[in-house]
C-alpha cells in the first residue's frame, strides 16, 4: 500500500481527505469547458438548503475537474446550483424545505416554494414559509407556523402564525398573528370573532380611498354634541343623545331636527443534507455557528438563534426564540413576549423586532412590543396590544388606495368621511393636504355661534323653551281676564256693582273723584236708559232728553253740539268734536268755528282730488301704469295673479294696438295677427303644393304629383301621403341597390369577376384590349398580395427576386454573396485580402455545434481562462496552507468569505453567499440564490436575481429589489429608501413608505398602499379595532355611526432547473452510501460497500478504513456512484490520543 498521501478538502463531507500522490489528472486540451464542482443548496425567499459537492482537482493543463474512483481528475460538463431541503421534494418547477423533526413539505405548485416543517405550497407559483405554514391557492403567500392561504384565494397573502387567507377570498392579505380575511380584495389585522388591531401611527388620509385617523374622525364626532364621544381606551364611538325640552330625547340630528322643525313650525428553506436533529441550522465561516436550542427550528446565518420550538431564524444576528416565531434579515428579533406567554412572533427586515406575544414586524426597524401587535414600515412603532402600526410617534403614514369600508371593523376612507364632513355643514372641511378636519361654525339669529350640532340644537331648544314660556304666561293671563269679566258680567266687582237683583247700581260708591266721565276713544258717550231726574236748583239727579227736549228742543235741534239746559233754562254753549285737519280731531264751541273748520278741509279734500285725478290722468298710480321716462305701460306690476282677464259683461275683448311681439325660444311678449299670418304663410311656403293662409290664419291643404311607381303619377294633398310614397319608391331603390353591391361583392358583373365554383379572377374578359393599367392620378400602384408565379406568363414576386440574391426589393443589383454550388457545399469569399464577417451573432458552443462564434465569444473565453487560472492558483495556494496547517497543528480547514459551496459567488466579511453568481460585497450581508446580489452592509438578498442594494436592505423572492433600510418580499416587489413592499409585483417607491398585497404600489414618501390606485386593484383594511389616539385608523363601524348621526390587498416565484434537482437527490443518496465502519483492532482493515436512495436519486458506495499499528492513526477512503452517472471520494485522516 502506498504510504504517502496528500490531502484535498472534501466539501460533501466537511473533512480532510488523503488522495494518492500519483493521482493522475485526465485531459483533452485546453479547449474543455471547465465544470464546475455540484452545488446542491435549497434556496426559499427566507431560508438556505443542504449542499453536496465532488471532490474538487485540478488537471495538468489547468482545468477544473473531479476525482474518479481511481483518483484521476476528470473534466466534466458544466453544473448550475439548485435549491433543495431535507426530507423535501424537488419535483419540476417548484422547492420546498423541512426540517428532520418535521413531516415533509410538499410543494406540487407549479414554481411553488416550500420551507419549514409540514408546509404546502400547493398553488401554481406560491410560497410556504414556516412550520405548518400552507399555500394552497395560486399566487399565495404563507409566512409564519400555521399561515393559511385557502386554494380558492388566489393570489393571497398571510403573514404571521396562525395567519389565514379563507375560502373565496381572492387578492386579500391577512397580517399578523390569529389574523382572517372573510372577503375577497381586503387586508385584514384580525379576525371577525376574537381578535380586532388598531392601526397606529397613521397619518390622516387626503384621498378619497385614503384611510382616516381618529384626528380626522374627532371633529366630526365633536362637532354631533349631544354628549357623542370616542372612548380613549377601546376607540368606541357613543353616538349622540339629544334631550330637548320641545323635541323629546333623540339619538340622531336627523330626528332632533325633525322633532324641533315640527316645534318650530306650529311655533425557511434548508441544506440539502442528512440532518438528524429535529432542528435546521446553517454555518458561516466568518462568524458564530448559527445555534438552536428546540425541535423544528430552522437558524440560517452568522449568529442566527433559532431556539424557538418550529422557529425560524434566516440572517446574520437574526434571534427567534419563542415557539413557532420568525425572523428574516440582518438583526431581525422575533421575542414573541415575556414570561409564560409567548410565541407566535414574525420580523421581516433588517433590526425589526416583534418583541409582542402573537406580533409581527415588517419593515427595518420596525418594532411590535404589543401583544397581538402588527408594525408596518420602516422604524413604525406598534406598542399597543392589539394594534396596527405605519409609523412611530414622529413619523406617522397615510395609507392610501384603499377601498371604502362595508363592515363595522372596516377602515373608512376619506370619501366616506367626506359626506359626514359635508353634511356637518357650517363651514367644517378636510384639509386635502394634511386631512386634518376643520369643525363647523354655526352662526344662529336665535342661539349666537355655535360649533357643534349638539350646541346648536341645545341654543335652538333654549330660544323654543323661552318662546312657549312666553306664550304659556300669556295663555295664564288671558284666562284669569275671562274669569275677570265674568265676575264684571255678575256685578260682584268693579267700579260699577249691583249687589244682588233688583238692587240699586252704584258707580264708584267705594271710590273719591268728582266726576263720571263717558268719555271714549270716539268721544263722548251717550247715558240712555236714565230715567227722568228731578229739575230743581237742588236736584243732583241726571234728567234725561225728554226733560230738555221741552225746554229747548228747537235749539238744540238746530245747535247740537251737545247744548244742555241750565237749572234756569238758558241754553249752554255747544261742544262740536271735528277733525283738525292732520288726522286728529278738535272740539270747537260755536258754529261759526265749525263751518270754517269743514270748508278748510273740503277745500283741501278738493285739491287732493284733483291730484289723484292727473295722477289716475297720467298712469302714475292704478293697477295699470305708464313710466313716465320710458312710457312703457305695466298692469298690476306690483301684485300676483297668472292670469290678465280682458272679459267683460258682454263678453270676450280684442286686445287691439298690439306692437309685433319677439319670436325667440325664451320670449314671453304677446304676438299680433300679422305676426301669426306671417308664421302661417311661411308655412304655407314651406310646405308647397299651392298652399295659402285663410282669413282664420289656416292653410289650405297642398296638391303634389309624384310618382306612382309604376312610371306614372298620382296626385296627393298632404306630406305624410308623398313621405309615404316616396319612402316606399326609396325602398325599392335600396333592393335594388343592394342586389347590384351584392352582384359586385359576389363578382358576377363589371370588368372584375370572380368565377363562384374555381375563385379564379378574370380581368375584363368579355372585352378587348392587350394592356391593363394600374396607374391613377397620383403616378403607378404597387400590386400587393401577389403569388409566387409559376408558369413562363406567370408574374414574379419581389420575394421570388431577393431569393435569387441578386437584387433587393426595388430591382437595384446587391454585392450578395453566393454558394460556389448548387450543392450549397462551399462559399468563397472574394477580395484581395480575404473578407471581415461582421456583426456575427453568438455562436452555440457545445458539442454538435456547426455555429460560427465571434470575436466576442473568443475574447470572453480568454478572459473565463485567465479568471479560472488565477482562481486555481488562490485555491492551490490555499490548499497547500491548510495542508501545512493539519501537518503541523493538527487543525481543520475552512471555508473563505462565507461561502456556501465552491461556485457559489463571492462575500464580503462576514457575509453568507449561496448560488451561483451570487454576490454578497455588505459587511455581515447575505446573498442566497443565482445571481442575488447584497451590496449593502447588514443586508439580504434571497431568491434568483434579487438585489438588497442599499445597508439594512432585505429583498426576498425573484427579482425582488431593496434599497437602503428597505424590505421586500415577493417576486418582482421592490423597496426604496426606507421603503417596505410585500407581495408579487408591489413597490414601495416613496421614502419610508409601505405597500402590502400583490401589485400595491406606494409611491409617496410616508404613506402604507393596499392597492395600486385603480379601482380594481384597490384593497379594503378589514378588522380593525376601533382607533384611539390621533394617529390610529378610524373603521368604518366609527363612521357608520358618526353617519347614523349625521344621515345615516409572492407572485410569480423562481422557476428550478430539473435535472440539477435529479443531481442534487443523487448527491444526497451518494452521501448517504459511503461507508464509515472503524476496524476492530490495529493494523487491520474493513472494506464496506453501501447504497441508499434519497426521493428520486440512488447511489451505490465502497469504501474502506485503516487502522495504524500503534493504534492512534485512522484513514478512510470511499467513492460513490450515482443514478446519474457521477461520482465522489472521500478521504478521512484521524489520529486518537
């Protein structure tokens, strides 16, 4: 046996390996594609596979290659890495991952992705991600233990433990842990029976499908009164109640104002590998071993803590340590709570931290400290239980291209506050910049200025209430008058009283004064029913009109004027009541007095005659006026009416003198006879046939011949007989018409036929002629849709030209090249030095191939040799460096850069590098997945061509992108600065915005995106727990109530190469067959043979183990070959002491 050895690493074995020195290298030039070592690694969007690798050589003439079973380094073809898990399938076009502690993923999805013990991604290009975690409808995506996606929810979303997307409910995003959707088009942060969030720090929405905060929704409410409040714990609105002396209690400004008008008016993926712990854990050389402490957990990362039981820990210093927790990017911490009630927690991005029992943080930074929580974007801030959070106390979001809330714990948008707003009236609006709500202001002539309904309503009722006291005092006081004039009615009280029937009547008996005066407004009164007094010098008795009408009826018949007879008979002076002549009166003694007094005001009654004679003269006063500058008469311009009645007691009038009045669509002036006549006669001409205008203003009827049809004429008197006649001669010209389109379509006359049996066209041929002409006015036709001609008088086609290579399509001769035979066997190239072929496209280069390549392809050969050479020569020299080290020290060798396999890309320091071409340049980044790049410090690219440009960055799923602090996750999403997007295809563009669901877009800084502007794509927040503070989502059950008072959203995912899953399965059985078996004493030697088979790949092994004399050495050696034609060494070297 030979005794000498040199040692290679083996990566499938994470050991030493002792190769013959004779070992031969096997090569057929320098033209040999080198082959890339297999990579097997499993790649998710949030987690990293098992790999296994052949034993890596170089060959004489520098070529990469692989050691045989007789240690001969063997070129071979190109490899490309692939993503599988243990105990995991990779059947076509899909991945998925399991723990060893686990049951199976499954994921039979059409480019499906499953990661964590138990998933399913079931549906066509969906992704599980954690324990139990199922994404059953396509399009789905399911992150944290138990999330849900029903098949019947296309494109779904649920992120958080226990998460649930339920039947039917296409296009909806449930976020956070417990959370469920019970429509389509919704995000839902709860559920419907035990479970409700706040959404906090939200800045006041400005759009009509923006959501509002409680800022917005508190003047609204404010401004109802009647005690209408929001309650500062659960966010619970108490609608009004208005107590109104005139109105009754009612709960709604609608019925307050009903009751007081009424008033008023009467008054994780894992390595493909073998792991037997019921746990999940990558390593990377530049920092600590990713550790786990419990069952189903999976830790992918320097640092990455995955002690949780079923947790998932996927990112340099990632922590997820409580019982079916997640956490994606650099620093994320999934707590979960404190004591004994944890778990449940998910963090997306890089530092996020779900420190809240049942929370999830998405976003860099981000932190859910409250239990039941849900933080969304950058440093937002979610430290309420049962709460949702878009920003932090400084920093608060809108959230934008939301649709209007239908349920109680719907989130409303600005255009259902609007009409809240609008209908509060009294000036109260919406900022449409910053969505802050302005109160209204209400300015009463009875209740002074207001600024709530229920301030209004309460100064209207206090005016109602004084007004009816007022009326109810007068009501009294009028009752105790009737009662008054009773008693006066019966004599018991008054100045005149009877003290009981046939009793004497005393006037003032219990009262002084010297006089009983008579006197009225009018004047003075008579006293009649006094019977005759005693006429003596002594008698104080009244005597009556008899007794003076004795002594001096004649003059008192002829004076008047009240003339009395004295005790001696002579006659007094008279007292004569007339008018002053200003409207009052004046009492004058004699008569002469009285007669001037009546002839001053007769004469001025005769001027004022006479005045309103010239004024009835010229139309200055009357119903019927004339303006005295213009002379436009009116008729009773200053009273109502509809109707002007010109009728009088013989009759109907006429209404002569009539000015022509004007004929226009809006003239209310009258017309005149001749204007009618005018109308009439034209008419009249109008419509012909000898018509004429009556002296009645009718028309004679017309007289017009047209045609009977049948080449005569008939004579008819009015239109609708020569419409009907000509309509129906029109009728028989359009049959006719019709048969000769007919004709010309089917090609059965005029020059162009076409025979209906052959199709074949003739062109004139029933007439003479030896040319036909296309030529029009502008210049020759071309005659297009021409075919290939056949015949010797066939024409020939332009294509039948250019094929002869010969000329080009306008007739003009090309310098073409031409085969030097029929045969097409050979080209000569004209030119005295031979001739440049230009613009030659890539060539295949495989074998078969018969492609010219260019320079190009030549040039990038020349430049693969150089970087392949120079890389052989690092590993050589690193090689000889580990070797030297074992020599010495006994010590085992390591990786370089973090790396995951050889082929897999480059890393920075501290970084993780998984799939081919990836690149991961960030301090501490994380780069999985072909041609993923992390360029920024602390960040984490997974999944094919996923870019985390910016530090902190964390993009995950195909062709994701994130800049600097942002977090993407879904295939296509991107993430600007600060920016979090999750879902197929979303984009969060504006600074420290957030977009969730499929195709949302967020293009302004600071704002959370359900949707993508359009009504179809819009999503409705649905479950939400009433908002408290200024900056929480108000619901729509917030709304609806504010209403009563006022008038009652990982697409497409990476599509895996086949055949390299066939070899990654067989590199997993391969690993498994090599035997291991130690010899029983010194000296001796086992031989082993082993096979296995691992899903769809098989191997068989032989190997074999040498124990040295003394004891202390052992070596081993074994090679494998697998289904598919591969094979690996492995070499062991063990001292014991």
């Amino acid at each position: 046996m030979n005794k000498t050895y040199r040692n290679i690493w083996n990566a499938a074995t994470g050991t030493w390996t002792a190769v013959a020195e004779t070992a031969k290298s096997h090569s057929k030039g320098s033209a040999r594609v080198a082959r890339s070592a297999v990579v097997a690694l499993a790649l998710s969007g949030a987690g990293i596979g098992g790999a296994f690798a052949a034993d890596a050589c170089t060959t004489a003439d520098g070529e990469n290659g692989s050691l045989d079973a007789t240690g001969v380094c063997k070129v071979g073809s190109t490899m490309s890495a692939s993503s599988v898990g243990t105990m995991a399938a990779l059947d076509d076009a899909y991945i998925k991952v399991t723990a060893g502690g686990g049951s199976a993923s499954t994921a039979t999805g059409s480019g499906a992705m499953a990661l964590g013990g138990s998933s399913n991604a079931s549906g066509g290009a969906s992704i599980a991600l954690g324990y139990l975690a199922s994404a059953t409808g396509d399009r789905a995506i399911a992150i944290g233990s138990g999330a849900n996606v029903n098949s019947t929810a296309d494109n779904g979303i649920a992120i958080g433990r226990g998460a649930r997307v339920n039947s039917d409910n296409a296009n909806s995003v449930a976020l956070g842990n417990g959370s469920a959707t019970d429509r389509s088009n919704t995000i839902s942060v709860g559920n419907t029976t035990t479970l409700q969030r706040q959404i906090t720090n939200m800045a006041a929405g400005t759009q009509a499908t923006d959501a509002v905060n409680v800022s917005q929704l508190s003047p609204v409410v404010t401004a109802l009164g009647g005690g209408a409040s929001i309650d500062a714990t659960n966010g619970t609105v108490t609608g009004p109640t208005y107590t109104l002396a005139n109105g009754g209690t009612q709960t709604t400004i609608g019925g307050a104002l009903g009751a007081l008008d009424g008033n008023i008016t009467t008054i994780n993926n894992k390595l493909a590998t073998v792991v037997t712990d019921d746990y999940f854990k990558v390593d990377t050389s530049s920092g600590t071993a990713a550790a786990q402490a419990a069952g189903s957990a999976l830790a992918a990362g320097a640092n990455a803590q995955g002690t949780g039981v079923a947790a998932t820990a996927v990112g340099n210093n990632t922590v997820a340590n409580s019982r079916n927790s997640s956490a994606f990017g650099f620093g994320a911490e999934a707590i979960g709570g404190t004591g004994t009630t944890t778990g449940a927690a998910t963090a997306v991005g890089a530092y996020a931290s779900a420190a809240g029992y049942h929370s999830t943080a998405l976003g860099v930074g981000s932190i859910a400290s409250g239990s039941e929580s849900v933080a969304l974007g950058v440093n937002s801030r979610a430290d309420r239980d049962n709460s949702v959070a878009v920003g932090n106390s400084t920093q608060q979001r809108q959230i934008v291209n939301m649709a209007a809330g239908t349920q109680a714990t719907d989130a409303v948008n600005v255009s259902q506050l609007e009409p809240v707003v609008t209908a509060l009236g009294g000036g109260a609006s919406i900022d449409p910049t910053t969505g802050a709500v302005t109160g209204p202001t209400y300015t009463l002539a009875n209740g002074g200025t207001q600024h709530t309904v229920g301030d209004a309503l309460g100064a209207l009722d206090s005016e109602l209430t004084t007004a009816k006291g007022d009326i109810t005092k007068n009501a009294t006081d009028i009752t105790n008058i009737n009662n008054q004039l009773g008693d006066l009615t019966s004599g018991t009280i008054g100045i005149v009283q009877q003290a009981s029937a046939g009793a004497d009547i005393t006037v003032g008996a219990n009262n002084d004064g010297a006089a009983v005066n008579f006197t009225g407004t009018a004047g003075d009164r008579k006293l009649t029913g006094v019977a005759a007094g005693a006429v003596t010098a002594t008698s104080n008795e009244a005597v009556n009109g008899s007794q003076l009408h004795g002594v001096a009826d004649s003059v008192a018949s002829a004076i008047g004027g009240g003339s009395t007879v004295n005790p001696d008979g002579s006659i007094t002076a008279p007292s004569f009541t007339v008018g002053d002549g200003n409207g009052g009166t004046t009492i004058v003694h004699n008569v002469g007095d009285v007669v001037t007094n009546l002839d001053g005001r007769v004469t001025t009654n005769e001027g004022d005659i006479a005045k309103l004679a010239d004024q009835i003269g010229n139309g200055s006063v009357g119903l019927v006026q004339q303006d005295a500058t213009t002379r436009n008469i009116t008729v009773a311009k200053d009273t109502d009416g509809a109707v002007v009645d010109f009728t009088g007691t013989t009759g109907e009038r006429k209404l002569a003198g009539v000015a022509a009045g004007e004929v226009s669509a809006t003239s209310n002036e009258a017309v005149n006879g001749s204007q009618l006549h005018g109308v009439a006669d034209s008419v009249a001409s109008a419509i012909g046939g000898g018509s004429t205008v009556n002296p009645d203003g009718s028309i004679t009827a017309p007289s017009f011949t047209v045609g009977d049809g049948n080449g005569g004429t008939t004579v008819v008197h009015n239109i609708g007989d020569v419409v009907t006649n000509i309509d129906g001669r029109v009728t028989n010209n359009e049959g006719a018409i019709t048969t000769i389109n007919n004709q010309l379509a089917a090609g059965e006359i005029g020059l162009v036929r076409q025979d209906a049996a052959t199709g074949a066209i003739t062109v004139g041929a029933n007439t003479g002629g030896t040319s036909v002409n296309f030529a029009g006015t502008a210049g020759p036709r071309t005659l297009s849709g021409v075919g290939n001609g056949v015949n010797d008088d066939d024409a020939v086609t332009i294509a039948q030209l250019k094929a002869t290579g010969l000329i080009d399509y306008t007739g003009k001769e090309l310098g073409a090249v031409v085969y030097d035979g029929i045969d097409l066997a050979s080209v000569t190239f004209g030119g005295l030095g031979g001739t440049a072929l230009h613009n030659v496209a890539p060539g295949l280069i495989a074998s078969g191939s018969m492609d010219a390549v260019n320079g190009g392809q030549l040039y990038a050969m020349q430049q693969d040799f150089a970087l392949q050479y120079g890389q052989l020569s690092g590993q050589i020299g690193d090689l000889s460096n580990r070797v030297g080290d074992l020599e010495t020290g006994g010590g085992s060798g390591g990786g370089s850069g973090g790396g995951m396999g050889p082929g897999t890309g480059t890393g920075g320091d501290g970084s993780l590098v998984v799939g081919e071409g990836s690149n991961a340049s960030g301090e501490n980044s994380s780069a999985i997945g072909q041609g993923s790049v992390a360029t920024g410090d602390n960040g984490t690219a997974v999944g094919q061509g996923s870019v985390a440009s910016g530090n902190n960055g964390t993009a995950i799923g195909q062709g994701s992108s994130a800049g600097e602090n942002g977090t993407a996750i879904g295939q296509g999403s991107s993430a600007g600065e600060n920016g979090t997007a999750i879902g197929q295809g979303s984009s969060a563009n504006g600074n420290g915005s957030v977009a969730i669901g499929a195709g949302s877009k967020a293009d302004e800084a600071m704002t959370v995106s359900f949707g993508d502007g359009t009504d179809e794509g819009n999503r409705r927040l649905v479950n939400i727990a009433d908002g408290v503070n200024q900056t929480d989502a108000a619901t729509k059950g917030q709304l609806d109530r504010a209403m009563e008072s006022v008038d009652q959203r990982f697409g497409e995912t990476n599509r895996m190469i086949n055949d390299v899953a066939k070899n990654a399965y067989a590199g997993v059985a391969a690993a498994m067959a090599m035997p291991n078996l130690t010899p029983s004493q010194p000296g001796k030697t086992v031989v082993a043979v082993g096979a296995a088979n691992y899903k769809s790949g098989s191997a068989v092994a032989a190997g074999a183990t040498y124990r040295t004399r003394d004891g202390k050495w052992l070596m081993n050696g074994a090679l494998s070959v697998t289904s598919t034609g591969d094979a690996g060494v492995r070499a062991q070297v063990g001292y014991e002491f």
